[in-house]
C-alpha cells in the first residue's frame, strides 16, 4: 500500500512513537500534582511547550495544547470574538477555509453576528486587498489558513496581515506546520499535531500575548484557561518531539517532494483525457497536488486506486458519507468532479509515485469505460510534450529540450522539468537563441512554444 | 514510590499500553477514508464503542467519546441544557459535584440560567427526596455523581432517578466507572479512560436514545454530531481494552481493597491525634479514603508524605496552585484542614498500606512540632482499641476480641476489623453469650463495648 494521504493524517513519525512510549513511562501522572512523579510530568510538558512554541515562532507562555486541530480552532475562533466583542460582531474568512472554520462562521452567524467569505482566484489564492477591504469597523476577527487542504495553494498570509491594522487575524496553519515557517502577523494560530506526524489527540492554540480571548467554555484552570480538561501529557511530548525532527526533515525534503509534484503536475494531462490540475503551481505545498477528472466518480476513482494499491482523498469530504461537491473547488471555480488529492509523505519512494502515474490512466479509463464517452486525447499527444529532466544536471535539460522540440507540431508546446537550479536561466536563453517562445516557468516546470 | 492516587489518575493498564501499541499500527489511519487502512481504523473503533457500551450499559450508538472527562461533562451538560430548552433553564446538581460540573453551573448562572445546588449529609451523601424535590416544572437538567471524587461516598442514584420524572438526569460517573456497576436510570453518563487505567485523551459522553441533546459547539460530522474533531482511534482502542480488562480484576480486588480501606479507616484515628476520617463508611468506593488533620496544612504534609515515598492527593485541588478549602468537605461541614485523600490502584501490597500507617503518626506530629501543641492522644489511648484481624478466619477474629477487650477501660469500645463473612454473625453472637455492647458493623469494621 502506497499512502499518500498526508493531508488527513500523516503515519506516526519514528520520533513520536519513541517519544509517546518514554512519555507513557515518565509522564503518565497528573502534572497538576505535587508529588514527584506529578512534577516530572510537569516538566516534561513544560518542556515540551517550550519546543512547539520555537516551532511556530511564540512564546511559551502563549501556547495551549488542545485535542484536535479542530478544536483549537473552534476554541481560537470563538473565544476571539468573545473577546473582541466590542469591536462587533462581524467576522471574515476566506471562501476556503476548512470546514471547521466554515463551521464555527454558520454558528457564528445563527447566533447573530455577522459574516463575509472572501473569494478566492482560479488557484485558490486571495488577493490580500480583497481580503483586507472586507474588514469592517465592526470586525472583530479575520481568519485565514496558511495554506489550503484541498489543492495546496498557499495564501498570501504576510502581506494580508499587514493590511489588516488591528483587527486580529487567525492563520489556520493545520497544513502547513512542520512542513514550512510559519508566516507572521497572526495574533491567533491553530495547528494539529497528527498533520505533521505526531500522535492524535493534540492540537496547537497559541494566542499573541496582549490578544483579546475569553474563554467561550465553562471556567478551567488548565492550559492557561484555555481548554478545559486533563492534561494529555504523554500525546504533547510525542508531538513536540516530532514537530522538531520532521522540521529538519521537511527542509531536507522539499525540493524532492515539490520535484515529484510536478512531475504529477505535469504528467497527468499528458495521459488522461479531460483533466484540470487545479491549485496554484508555485504558491503551494511541496508534496500536495490535485487534480480533477471529467465524467468521474470521485469515491468509484478512490475505490480503484486504493485496490491498486494507492491511498489518496478525495477533496473536501470530511468524512467518506459526505462527498459532497468540495466547497474549496466550487470557490476556485474549477471541475469539481472525479477529484483526486494526492499529499506525498516525507520519504516517499520516486518509484512509488511513477507506478502511480503509470497505473492511473488505466484506473480512468476503466471507470470511464462504461459511459461509451468518445473523448479527446489526452493534452500530450495534441501539442505538448513533457520532457522530465528532474534530476539531471544542466546543460542536460537544454539539450533534451532541443532533441524533442520537433516531436511537436509548430505552435505546440513542450514543457521541461528540471531542478538544477541552472535550468531557470539556460531555458529562456536557448530560446532567446534558437527563436523559440518560452512562456515561463512554474516551480520546475518549463513551457516553451514551438514557433518554426 | 508508592502511588496512592488513582482518583487522579490511574497508572496506564499494561492491557492499555499493548492496545495502544497495536492500534498505533493498526488504527492509525483517518476512521473516515475510505481506503483500506481508513476502512481498518474505522472497524476498530467501532469495536472499542461496542466494548465501552456493553461495559457502561448502553447502546453503542449512545456512545460518543470526547477528550477528556471534563469535555464529556461540559458537552453533556451543555447540550442537554440547549437541547431541553423548552422545559426551561434550571439546573440541579448536588453540592459535592466535580468542578467541571460546577463550572458549568456557574457559565449557566451567569447567561441567565438558574441553578440549585442539593445539600448533602456529613458523610457527603444527598437523600434522594430532597434531591428530587428541588427540581420544577422548569428544571432542564439535573446532575448527580455516582460516587464522590474526594471523599469516596456513593451517591443514591438509582433511588434519585426513579423520583425524577422525565427530568433528564446526567450521571458523572468518572471515579466509578470500571470499578463498580454504573447505577440505572440516568439519561446521559460521563466518564474519563485515564481513571480506569486507559490512556489520557479520552472521555465517555453517552446519550441515551430519546433524550433531547444540541450541540453547544459548531457543527462537526463525528461522533454522532457530538464531539467536533479527528477521532483518537488508538487512545480509543486501548481505553476500552483496558474498561474491559480493569471491570475483572476491580471484582476481584473489591473486597481486599475495602478491607485495606477499612484498616485505614480504623488505624489512623488510633495513631494520629486529632484527625478526622470523612466520607460514608458503608456507601462508598472500595480503594478510596480520606481524613483531615487539624492543625495541619496539607500542601506541607503530601510534600513530606511525598520524600517519605508515598504519593497522595488532598482534597479538592484539580490544580496544585488551587488548595482552597474544598467545595466537598465544606459541603459536608467537616474538616478541611490538612486533608490527605488516599486512592490505591489494583493490585496494590497490603505492606504498603500497613508502611503508610507506620510513618504517617511521626510526619504528622512532625508537621505540627513547630506550633508547640498540647495534643490530646489519639482515640485508640483514650479507650478505643483496634483489633486487625483482616484475613483471618472465623473463630480467630473472636477469639482476638476476647483476648483483647479487658485492654479498654469499662465503657471503652474495641474495634474488629475482620473479612470473614462469618465474623458478621460471631461477632454480635459472642457479644450477646458475653454480655459486652455490640454497636454495629460498618463494611468490614465491627465495633464493641466493653461494658463491666
């Protein structure tokens, strides 16, 4: 079995076991206690909270720990505009948003207050004028994700937070933390550890020292007063431990994952008919890529592709009874249907991800099969070529480039992937000298024009 | 170290431990996927909610789990409250509830709910009519634990209910549960896997069939629309491996359990002066006793029980920073000064006990040698005796009697502690035939006075 399905939960990372099992023994006892095996589970959980805090760029003493990445945004959300209530009742989010953020907005407005969805572009991006011109006298919460669940796009979280003065603005960083830093300007973050390779049962709520909070659940004095209920010390230090190792890993990582991105980015159009790959090319995550297939079922796809040994998610569903069309795609206004998500854990074999590339087109077809659809062939074949390069050292891109530019028609296209970071200049300038139009680069992907 | 305070927390069940080691294998993928290791961590917690029911008796579609004990609390009491609005806004609970509980009461007050708090006798018992009879045509929820956290007593319950109507009742039963049958007649019951020997992180919300119950939080699809957040499968698993293997061995260990209890319950007022054992004799929780000490403050006596390798709890406190005088014991109207509550965990050794007895005078004089005091003695010098003839068999604990009774001066009481079931007919027996005053039998603690 091939796992790649990150973005629900990513396997318990070797640290986080190792971690939880020395923490089942030295910090099973309650850390409210004053007896020694108490104040040894105190330590370890202090210790562990100095370790998130460095992780996501706060202060210690302005991190809680939580059950769920849900939570910690339910708690986030609602105790921040319980706290600003003086400011009003007008909260803003992006059209994106996890549903647990959508979730807390519905209520939200139930109950009275008010509420504006910021749109988003055709890659799922906002644009930080239109989110900040959304903010109202009234507002008193702007929430915004660092990067999205479904296709990966990253938002523009500075420069958005920038523009917001001082309405304070919650980043739901589930998808991002431990994979990349943090972005600033948040006054409130929301993060879960199971996303980054830590144990179930722990989230992160940190709340900016000088940030109005009021706690919209029954008094209690844990975490800060933050999250009430008892301390789940073994599950933090597994959490904190993994946050620190899979950070250093992630860093090793990223050109590998956002390499075998684009080889899926770029490939998939080239041998399945009628597929949109959706989600920002560049301003993503390394190692997530969607993609949607024409005249699909997306849970019949999943069903086939988890025989053949692949386990990916389908979009937005929560949970596999509600494959509902995704609120994220229906916002980026692109194909909905036969969604496929593909997030590749740290370490994942390049092989693992070329069966898959292999296999799929076959899957597609066979579950188009029925229909009796005549349909097109697939993007390669009517004018573009890709030409993976990824991993070979320039001037070898440029020279496989020119080998196969006459494998397309005049007018047709020929993308390259490559990752020597040489590529970005030798590319446009084979053109610039052989009169061919370069039309850009995405990440590590190269388009070029035939022209004569 | 000896850990005598299981009612905080228990330590880890080795059945917990391999369940949870397993099911991080097994279970730790996302119980809503739909591929194959989803479809596995689905099937294993809905193998875990089945256990859990048929332990608590209930449905398993009843069964929710939450994160905590208090969590469990909270959304019980919430939602039941949201979810009987039209009855009205009053609240019930007894004095001597958990904080959780009371911490929700005091939300309910200040958002305009009102809320009578039951009184309970000195022995921290509610009499189930004046319980029922604070309840009006407006009360929404009325909350009753099954037995006390602090002072062991259990609470009538079954009794209650029936005297209840259709007031839903919401039965807390954190400190019995896999100790003790969970009383019949509640409509919503809490419980907390880390005081029966499961991991931290997880909770017990059930909902019986019919009973009206509305979210508090914002709309989540799992657990039944109850608890919002990714579900804990492992922690899950091995809560209810260890429910099911703690519910054997707590039958087991019942009576040996109360037997140490009664010999604490016995030997403490014979060594130390001035001390007063609390909670009900009889109707209580087979490991837990508790006793204050005048004079005393108790954060300095569990800091030298502590160096002397005893690990015990006072009173009230859910946090170490919080040793105010205890809602319960004040509730009671008995001692709150220098509480020490003593919890011990299956399995643990009678020489334990018995070195607990030993040092507990000298710390405790110790503790109080600075104020120069004149103390009486203790109880057992100024005419009562202590027999301990705990494990012996019928006729020795009479025999010890009649040896021992001319120890006591005329009008002085001599009491037995004896397990055989036998003792309870000899002991009254030989009283009659002898002509000394038989004053009763509490559990396992027969007390006789010496009468010429």
């Amino acid at each position: 079995m091939h796992y790649f399905d990150v973005a629900s939960t990513a396997p318990l990372h070797p640290v986080a076991r190792q971690a939880l099992t020395a923490a089942l023994d030295e910090g099973w006892a309650d850390p409210a206690r004053l007896y020694r095996s108490g104040r040894q589970a105190r330590m370890l959980l202090d210790a562990a909270r100095e370790t998130v805090a460095e992780a996501l760029g706060a202060r210690p003493d302005e991190i809680s720990f939580t059950a769920s990445g849900t939570q910690a945004v339910q708690l986030g959300m609602l105790g921040a505009l319980r706290g600003n209530r003086r400011r009003g009742a007008h909260l803003v989010h992006s059209a994106v948003e996890h549903s647990s953020v959508l979730h807390v907005a519905e209520r939200h407005g139930a109950e009275g207050g008010s509420v504006t969805a910021v749109g988003v572009d055709r890659h799922g991006r906002v644009a930080p004028g239109a989110f900040a011109a959304a903010v109202r006298p009234d507002t008193a919460l702007a929430v915004l994700q660092s990067a999205n669940h479904e296709v990966g796009t990253v938002q523009p979280v500075t420069e958005t937070a920038e523009l917001l003065g001082e309405v304070p603005l919650l980043v739901d960083a589930a998808q991002s933390a431990g994979r990349a830093a943090v972005p600033g300007g948040w006054s409130l973050l929301t993060a879960s550890a199971h996303k980054w390779g830590g144990p179930a049962g722990v989230g992160v709520l940190a709340v900016r020292k000088g940030v109005r909070w009021s706690s919209p659940l029954p008094a209690d004095e844990r975490e800060r007063g933050r999250v009430p209920g008892y301390v789940n010390v073994p599950a933090i230090v597994a959490a904190a431990a993994s946050l620190r190792a899979v950070r250093a890993e992630a860093a090793a990582e990223d050109a590998r994952l956002r390499a075998l991105v684009d080889r899926i980015r770029a490939r998939v159009p080239g041998s399945v008919p009628e597929v949109e790959v959706v989600g920002d090319p560049v301003h993503r995550l390394p190692h997530l890529v969607t993609f949607s297939c024409l005249y699909v079922d997306g849970e019949v796809l999943l069903g086939e592709l988890d025989r053949a040994g692949f386990a990916v998610n389908s979009g937005s569903s929560c949970t596999s009874s509600t494959l509902t069309p995704s609120h994220v795609l229906a916002a980026m206004g692109v194909l909905t249907e036969g969604n496929v998500r593909v997030s590749l854990p740290l370490g994942v074999a390049e092989e693992a991800v070329d069966r898959f590339l292999d296999v799929l087109p076959g899957i597609v077809a066979g579950v188009r099969a029925p229909l009796g659809l005549d349909l097109p062939a697939p993007e390669a074949t009517v004018g573009t070529l890709v030409v993976d390069a990824l991993g070979k050292r320039c001037p070898v891109p440029v020279i496989e480039l020119a080998k196969r530019i006459g494998d397309v028609p005049v007018g047709g296209t020929v993308v390259v992937l490559a990752d020597d970071a040489a590529a970005r200049l030798d590319i446009p300038a084979w053109c610039e000298m052989r009169g061919h139009e370069y039309l850009g680069a995405e990440g590590t992907r190269f388009t070029v024009r035939r022209t004569f």
